[in-house]
C-alpha cells in the first residue's frame, strides 16, 4: 500500500486535522481508513475521528491536546507498517430507488441535458458501486463518488428551498440521498424509499465512509411497500460484507 504525504495541523484546543494530498482518491480514502486503525490500536482515551476525502479530523473530548506531542504520535503511527497489516472492514450496502417521475422532478430535464433516454440513465446510476467519501452536510447525508462520467452534471442553478427525504440527486462527480427534508440543489431523479437516517438507533446512520452503495430499480408499488415495510421495523437493508 503506497505512503503519502500527510500535513497535520492544530484545530482548536481538543483537536487536529490531517490531510492527505488533495485529490478525489479511493486509495487515499483506503489509507485514511487504515491509519485510523492504526491510531485505535494505541488506545488512547477520548479520540473521535471523521474521515472525509482527504482528511481527517481528530477530536479529544477528555482534555485539551499538546498539538507537538500529538503530531509526533499521528506521524510514527502513520510511518510504521503496522498500519498495513489488514484491510479495513467495509461493506456494500444495495439501496431501493423509485425513479417515477413523481419523485424524479428532474429526470427528464437531466436526461435532456445528458443527451440520455431515461432507461440509459436509469442504468448507467444503478450499474456503479458508488464509495462514500464522506458522512454530513445533513446528519446521514453521504456523498458518493465514482459516478460515470456520462452522468455527471452541475448543481441547479436555483438550488430548491426543500427537498424531500429520500430524495436521491446528482451534482458534479456524486450522487447521493436527502435523510431528511431539507434545501439542496441537486438534480433529483428519484426516491428512496428506506430512512437512511434515523437517530433513535444506536448507530443512526448504517453506512460507514468507505464503504459502498449499489442503487437497484423498484416500481411505484414497491417503493410505497418497502416504505409500509420500514415504518412498521419488517425491512431488512441488504448488506453485503467485503473484505470479510
């Protein structure tokens, strides 16, 4: 597994924040994910850590941190091959879309932009197994990247000031799902119907960064029975265990 170089910078008085070099990188991500296995290793008490693209942030809720000594530690943990003895635990979650045109609001609009019939767009976003670089702008929020390049597209110009949970859009390089009502501009082309956030669970968001979203097609009659299905706790996500 290749090194990078890492800079490590104070982040207030209880934590630090670490980069990798700059880049949109699944190898990078990979890295990230297997030095803060390295670093829980050490155990030590009051580390929260937040991994997204290429950072990390380092958080001590026990005590205010001395940043030399603490850069000292992140870097031997980092240079020893201790980090690259295993893979970190990941997982491929499949996830239900319905892209009805009731819950498409763009579809169409994007599919003109792309220059796509609906079907060749639908299949194209459900061929890819997208990788979730990161966990937030809205609690759950996960932003996948690795869509195809032929459904890449910008944000709305006028982002909407709500958009409804479950909606699944496209910005960019990334595609990703709405946990909650909420403004956003992204193109939406369709609903999920499974909460992907839900903060009376113990684990409120089930996806981990790293790991990896597969969308599948469902009719309008499935999405509102996977929906009866969640609301009354019958619904099993699919999930599918990597590295195992």
């Amino acid at each position: 597994m290749k090194s990078y170089p890492i800079s490590i910078k104070p982040y207030g008085q209880n934590a630090v924040l670490v980069e990798w070099p700059n880049t949109v990188d699944e190898s990078i991500l990979k890295d990230i994910l297997q030095f803060i296995d390295s670093f829980k290793e050490l155990n030590l008490p009051g580390w929260e850590m937040s991994a997204a693209y290429n950072s990390l942030t380092m958080v001590n809720y026990y005590e205010e941190i001395d940043h030399e000594e603490i850069k000292k530690i992140i870097t031997n943990c980092y240079s020893s091959n201790k980090q690259f003895e295993k893979k970190p635990k990941q997982c491929l979650w499949r996830i239900p879309v319905c892209y009805n045109l009731d819950f498409g609001i763009d579809l169409e609009e994007t599919c003109k932009s792309l220059k796509l019939s609906k079907e060749k767009l639908i299949e194209l976003h459900t061929s890819f197994e997208y990788v979730v670089y990161g966990i937030g702008f809205l609690p759950g929020f996960m932003y996948l990247g690795g869509l195809p390049e032929a459904l890449e597209i910008p944000r709305r110009k006028e982002p909407r000031l709500s958009v409804a949970k479950g909606s699944v859009g496209l910005a960019g390089k990334q595609t990703g799902i709405y946990p909650q009502d909420s403004p956003g501009g992204w193109n939406i082309i369709g609903s999920c119907p499974i909460p992907i956030f839900d903060p009376s669970l113990k684990k409120p968001c089930f996806a981990n960064v790293g790991d990896r979203i597969q969308f599948y097609k469902i009719s309008r009659a499935e999405y509102d029975l996977r929906k009866i299905e969640c609301e009354v706790g019958i619904y099993k996500l699919e999930k599918i265990r990597l590295n195992a």
